[in-house]
C-alpha cells in the first residue's frame, strides 16, 4: 500500500511530515516523540496543513486485493 498526498507542495516540509504521519495512523504523541516536537506543535502543524487543503490517496495494487490474478494476467490486458 502507498499513500500520495495531493497538494504537498503547498505544505511545509515540517507539514509535510506530521501530515504523513498522521494520516499513517500515528497518534500526535508519537508524532511528537519522533520529531521531537511538542504534542501541541504537532496539532498546529495538522491543524495548518489542513486549511492549505491536500488531498490523501491511498493506491493499493489489484493484486493485493485479490481481485486480479499473476502480473502477468495485468500485462495482458494492457
């Protein structure tokens, strides 16, 4: 699974990160401790990124869903 965060240029790097993280399912606690950064920081930086608007996409492969079979299969039809 990958996540593609539409919009990121409009965050700041610092953004960029706890949005990541965030949308990974981080808690703001642990997001604190690994950018060491106070809980309240992260909430403001979340809080910020949200107004600028981006957009999360998650891109998950057929394949991983099960609905598709080998690779293969996938080159074939393109």
């Amino acid at each position: 699974m990958q996540i593609e965060i539409r919009g990121a240029e409009r965050l700041s790097f610092r953004e960029r990160q706890v949005v990541t993280l965030k949308e990974m399912g981080y808690s703001a606690d642990h997001i604190a401790k690994q950018l060491r950064l106070s809980p309240s920081t992260v909430a403001t930086l979340y809080n910020r990124a949200r107004t600028k608007g981006y957009e999360v996409v998650i891109v998950i492969p057929g394949n991983n869903l099960g609905i598709f079979g080998s690779d293969e299969e996938e080159e074939d039809k393109a």
